[in-house]
C-alpha cells in the first residue's frame, strides 16, 4: 500500500470510528405505553448522559418515586425522572409525522444538574402533573419545541408548564433561593404551552424565579413561544442575575382567572437586564395587565429595560370595572430607565400605560415614547403617571392623567 493510499485508508478509518464513538454514546429509547417499563427505561438511559433520543408513546402514569426537593423548593412534589447530569434528550417523530409523547407522570422531568448542560427537545408531554419539566440546577439549558398539552395542578391547586427556579416562593432578600445554582445560557423556544386550568386553579406558561450571581449569570431567552389558557400569570420570572429576553412569543390567556388573582400576561421584577420585544399578549381577562415590570423592593431595583413592538390585546367585556391593576402596560414600584417604545394597545382597561407607586416606590426617569392607541377604549386616560412618579417622558399621542413630579409631554398628532 502507497503512502498515500495508506493515508487516504487512515483518514476513512478515522471518520468511521468518530462516527462509531459518536453512535455509541446514542441511546434510543423506544416507548411501550407500559410505565411500569418506560419510566425505569427512561431514567436508565438519562443516568448514562449522552444523546437520548425517545420514540413512539410513553406512559408515566404512575406514583412518582424521586422524592420532593428540599426547602427553599419544597413546594414542588415529587418527580418521575430525574435528570443529575450532562445529557441531550430529543424525541423522534414516527412514520407518521407523530412525535414522541410522554402521557400524565408528576413532573415527568427534573433536572438537578450542578454545572452541567441539559437539552430537551421535541417532546410532547400529554397532561403531565404540577410541572412538565422543572429546573432547579443547571449550567446551560435547551427546551425547544416541545409540546405541553393541559398541565394538572397536583397536589396543590396550581400548575406549570415549564419551572426554571431555585426557590419555590417569591425570592426576597432574606430567602433568595439558591441562584447561584442556575447559570449560563438557557434557551426556552419554540415550545407550545397549552396549560388549562378552572377557576379553583392557579396555571401558569413559563415561571424563570432567582437565577444567575455575579460571576455565574444567566443569559436567558424565552423566545417564540405559544402560550394559552393560563388562569394566571402566563410569563412569570422573577431577579435574574444577566440577561433576559421575552421575545415573539404568542400568547392568549384563559377567560378564566384562577384563585390568586395574580393577572398580568407578562410580569418581570427586579433586578436583571431586560427586552420584552415583539410579543402579542391576548389578555382575556376582565382585571391585570397585559405586559407588568416593577422592581423588586428597595435592594432590587429593575433599571433600564426595554419594552419595544409589542401588540397588546385586552378584551375585557364591555361594562368591565377596571381596578387600579388594570393596564396594557404598566411601570410600578422602582422600575427606572425603562423605555416603553412603538407598542401597540388595542381593547379595553383603565389605561393604556401607566406608571404608579408600588410597595411605597415609585418609577422614575421612564420614557413613553411613541405608542398606538387607535383601536383602545380607556376608562381612565390613555396615559396615567401617578403621584410621586419622577421625570416620565411621553412622547406621542393619546389623553394623559398626570399626577406626577417633573413629567414632560410632548404631544403628536
């Protein structure tokens, strides 16, 4: 054999055994409907790592073994997988154009994955119970178009489609959860999120609570998803330390509004850098807000974020009596340095846009800029900035109700 034909004959064995190596740490796991097999299958295959790829139907109807996270998460129950290391799970579709379903399991998925990389892709969860997948840690995350069909709210009265948090509370100076668990880039995208829910119900999209610490942040997207029937809040995060961006997703809420009354469509608060971009928010709902920020307390501060080209939709019934939460968009507590530009509010609400005290905080140094409010029916104003708000600036047209300290208006016809 020439040198060079030796050489060739190398490099082709080469391919074959990266490809072999590559094959080998593949591991296909083929659905029986039978959990008492799929579950202790599954779980087998994601304790090796690697790439997992599901096929055809699994069933996870039965009692979850993988006992409930310890405090400050303790609110969510037991799970049926989990998932402690590297690993990328994808379903396949079938012959047929199916994909791979995951049928009922009390949180078919969690992941407590300390400093590794997590993907799942490509599934379609059918009536998962509490939560479809829940994240409480993880060093960069994929959950991409994934199907989430009526999330049961087991054991308590609320439920989620996707949990990526490390407390199950709302996190506070005193109790901040665990952030520094969660860091990296983690993608939520391209998913449909049908949750469901009735009025003894609170139901939610997507929740992102306490991630990321200075020197482990997070660059979070939540980015071109579908979510419907929430009976609360549909996007929900709350003190991410970097990055979040909350864009294109399409979201219409339930008519229903569940227990807690908790009703804006999209809520962000404290700290963390933030654009709410291109989102269309459909918000059935009589009472709340289609797109909510406000700071977190004193200590946290939400500063200079974005809410550009959105399209605000509130159909609330003619006759509705609007409270003083009801707004397409809304600045509250210290929220300062937001730019509110070129969104669209159509419906009906108290107003528009509003900028009001919360928590004894009040906004400051917003920009209103260029907003449309042709096909919106106000109760109040179509701008309302309330005592104590410092330095708005609000620039186009609409009717404004100005309670506040140094605001410039700058009409335009």
């Amino acid at each position: 054999m020439t040198s060079k034909l030796a050489e060739r004959f190398l490099a082709a064995l080469a391919t074959v055994l990266a490809w072999a190596a590559s094959a080998t740490a593949q591991t296909v796991v083929v659905g029986t409907g039978d959990p008492d097999i799929d579950v202790p299958a599954v779980q087998a295959a994601v304790d090796q790592g690697g790439e997992i790829i599901l096929m055809r139907h699994f069933s996870f109807e039965r009692p979850p073994t993988i006992p409930p996270p310890p405090p400050p998460l303790d609110g969510f129950g037991p799970a049926t997988v989990l998932i402690s290391r590297a690993v990328s799970i994808s379903g396949l579709q079938d012959e047929c154009g199916e994909m791979a379903s995951i049928e009922g399991g009390q949180i078919p998925f969690e992941v407590e994955a300390l400093g590794s990389s997590v993907t799942i892709q490509g599934l379609r969860f059918i009536r998962p119970k509490q939560v479809a997948i829940a994240v409480f840690a993880v060093s960069g995350l994929v959950i991409a178009s994934c199907k989430i069909e009526g999330v049961e709210p087991f054991p308590q009265p609320f439920s989620e489609g996707i949990a990526i948090a490390t407390t199950f509370g709302i996190p506070t100076p005193e109790e901040p959860g665990h952030p520094e668990n969660i860091s990296g880039t983690l993608l939520v995208v391209n998913n449909d999120i049908d949750v469901g829910g009735t009025a003894f119900d609170n139901t939610l999209g997507a929740i992102i609570f306490s991630v990321g610490v200075p020197g482990a942040e997070v660059e979070a997207y939540v980015s071109a998803n579908a979510v419907t029937n929430t009976t609360e809040r549909s996007i929900n995060i709350y003190w991410v330390g970097g990055r979040t961006y909350i864009e294109r997703n399409v979201i219409t809420t339930s008519a229903i509004v569940g227990r807690s009354g908790a009703l804006d469509v999209i809520h962000v608060s404290g700290l963390g850098s933030y654009l709410i971009a291109g989102n269309s928010v459909h918000s059935r709902w009589a009472a709340g807000g289609g797109i909510r920020l406000h700071g977190g307390g004193v200590e946290r501060p939400m500063e200079r974020a974005i809410v550009v080209n959105n399209d605000v939709y509130m159909e609330a019934p003619k006759g509705t009596v609007f409270d003083i939460n009801s707004a397409g968009i809304s600045l509250r507590s210290n929220a300062q340095g937001t730019v509110v530009l070129n969104n669209r509010i159509r419906g009906r609400a108290r107003e528009a846009l509003a900028a009001e005290v919360q928590f004894d905080l009040a906004p400051a140094d917003n920009a209103l800029v260029l907003n449309r409010f042709d096909d919106f029916e106000p109760s109040l104003a179509d701008v309302f900035v309330g005592e104590s708000v410092m330095n708005t600036l609000i620039v186009g047209p609409g009717t404004v109700d100005d309670h506040g300290i140094g605001t410039i208006i700058v009409p335009l016809q």
